[in-house]
C-alpha cells in the first residue's frame, strides 16, 4: 500500500508540475515598449506570473520587423507593435491577435524633417527616404493627405532605419519620415525643420502588446498576469525617476534623451486612460485609415479584394469582414485592471 501511494503520490505531482504552463512575450527598443525590460528586470512579470501558476518569458528582439514575424510564426505568445503592423503582418497572415494592452499613441514621436524647407507643401516633387510600408510610410501618406497631395507628389525612398541618420548628412537628401530617437537626431542638424508629426494624426499610431488570440482563450491567467504586471510598472515608471533612468540607460540613452521621447508620446500609465482611447469610436475610423493604406499598398496580401478583407473587431464595433475577424481590441483586460480585480 505504500508503494501504491508513493505513486499516487509521484503522479500527483507530476500532473500539478505540467499543469503549470510557460509563454514567451517578444519586445524590442521603443520608448513604449522599454517598460518590458524593468519588468523583467526587476521581477514584477515574474511575480504576477506566480500569482497566476504559469511561468513567462520576457525576451527582447533588436530587429522590430523580425520580433513581429517570429509571433505570427508562433515562437512567442505575445509581442509589442503597433496598430497598423499588428494588422498587416500577423493578422494578415491569418493569425487571430487580440491587442491585449493600449500602452500609448505617438505625439509628436514619428515625423517628417525638410532640409532647407519648412512648409509641408515644399515636399512636392522631392526624394523622401524612409522605411518604405511602415508607420512613418503611413504618416507619410497621411500628412499629403492634409496638403491636398498623394503618393504620386513625392518620391519614396526606401532606407533602412539605421541608414536613415547617415543618409540624410549627404546632399542629395532633402527629406526624411522617422521615428524617434532618429527623428530629434535628424531635427536638430543644420537648416532642418519638422514640417508634420504624428502629433498632427493623435491617436493613429498606437503601442500594443498583441497576444494570439486561441492562446489568450485557452488561458485568460496569461492575459490577467501580463496586463497586471504592466500597470504596476507604469505606476513605478510614472513615479520614479530611477526607474525612468534605468529604461533610458537600457534603451541606449540618458534620462533626458528619453524624457524627450517621453514626451512625444501620449503614455496611458493607467488603464482607464487606456479605455478612453480603445472605447472610442475614433479608433473604428482610425482602423479604417490604417485599413484603406495597408490596402493600397499591397499589406493585405494578394488575395486580399478590398480593404475590409481582414476583419477588425473594436468596442464601437467591426470593420472589414466580419466573417474574418483577425484583430481584435479587447479592452476587458484591462477594465479588470481598471476595477481592482486582476
């Protein structure tokens, strides 16, 4: 009888070992996004993770585009990008994601520089270096829209973002759309001027962190513990200048380097001003926008027949087919933060 209970036993635990299940969340440099490194650092993903039994991973990617590709391959079960990446690589490619965290908008940190120039209409007819299909491409389009120009006005230079600052020295370079910390970089050299920033578009370039949907489903502990591991960072981030200084050490950059960015960027250090942004019907149009560019520019892949192909499921509502909804901004996670109940 002893040996039988020693095995009852054994089994036991080995069933209660197995049932406590591992993830893994990919994150790469942005002023958003470094709040993951002192998470992880300092032990807070750890300890919301062995409230909830389950073990997490946090790994930082130094190739944005890359750490976005590995999730929608599935080697991670959670990841930080934006809006308009989330609905061009992952959902796009048939993975169901669900924006699990609203963590900010860019105010002022994307932008577009005119060497010699200071008006937006001076762009016409000139070489604009960016990354070509990504958010500075779409704010791009965005700020001709607002000169009553297109595409066509301009001609688009696809530049790697670690090409851009060294381009951009030369003479046959007169304009640039980047990101932060590229964009005050670029700013600040001789007889150049921010002529349009994302300042201008509020709320269209947003910071996720975007989980697999099936894998959220299947273990809400995982949604709970990521979402209340990021706002008692924030809380910390907000009230802490140590804490500030550490991200900004980590990111490549000194306190007032990262203040910079900080802000130009619209940070929701709670969740209800998370919820203001995810509840409102702007964000519906906001998708629509991001949805018709990512269209037009072939993001939506080749079958894609217009540009509601991949459904998008807000609070206001659906967007696109909703027979093939593959983004989705659940804000339930983040109204149990706002409630006290994770």
């Amino acid at each position: 009888m002893k040996k039988i209970s020693a095995l009852v036993l054994s089994l036991l635990l080995s069933s209660t070992a197995q049932a406590q299940d591992s993830f893994k969340v990919c994150w790469s440099i942005y002023v958003g996004w470094m709040p993951w490194a002192y998470g992880a650092e300092s032990g807070i993903v750890k300890k919301w993770a062995d409230k909830y039994d389950i073990d997490i991973e946090v790994v930082q990617i130094n190739d944005y585009i890359e750490s976005i590709n590995q999730y929608t391959a599935g080697q991670f079960d959670a990841c930080t990008m934006t809006n308009m990446d989330a609905l061009t690589i992952p959902a796009a490619g048939g993975v169901d994601s669900t924006a699990l965290i609203v963590g900010d908008f860019s105010n002022g940190n994307d932008g577009i520089v005119l060497k010699g120039k200071q008006q937006l209409a001076d762009i016409k007819g000139q070489n604009v270096n960016l990354v070509e299909l990504s958010v500075s491409h779409y704010l791009l389009a965005r700020a001709l829209e607002s000169v009553d120009m297109k595409e066509a006005d301009v001609q688009v230079v696809n530049t790697s973002d670690a090409d851009l600052v060294a381009a951009y020295g030369t003479a046959d370079v007169t304009a640039v759309t980047t990101w932060n910390p590229l964009l005050n970089e670029i700013a600040r050299q001789p007889d150049s001027h921010k002529a349009f920033d994302s300042s201008q578009i509020p709320g269209e370039i947003i910071d996720l962190l975007v989980i697999n949907t099936e894998t959220l489903n299947a273990h809400p502990e995982l949604g709970k513990a990521l979402t209340g591991a990021w706002y008692e960072i924030m809380a910390k981030m907000q009230a802490d200048e140590a804490v500030r200084t550490y991200l900004a050490e980590a990111s490549g950059t000194d306190l007032v380097g990262y203040q910079a960015q900080l802000d130009s960027t619209e940070m929701f250090y709670t969740p209800q001003q998370a919820l203001a942004l995810t509840q409102d019907a702007a964000l519906k149009t906001t998708m629509q926008y991001v949805a018709d560019f990512s269209f037009d520019h072939g993001l939506l892949g080749e079958g894609a027949p217009d540009a509601g192909f991949v459904g998008i499921s807000t609070p206001a509502g659906v967007l696109g087919d909703p027979g093939n909804i593959k983004l989705r901004f659940d804000p339930s996670y983040m109204q149990l933060a706002a409630d006290g109940q994770l």
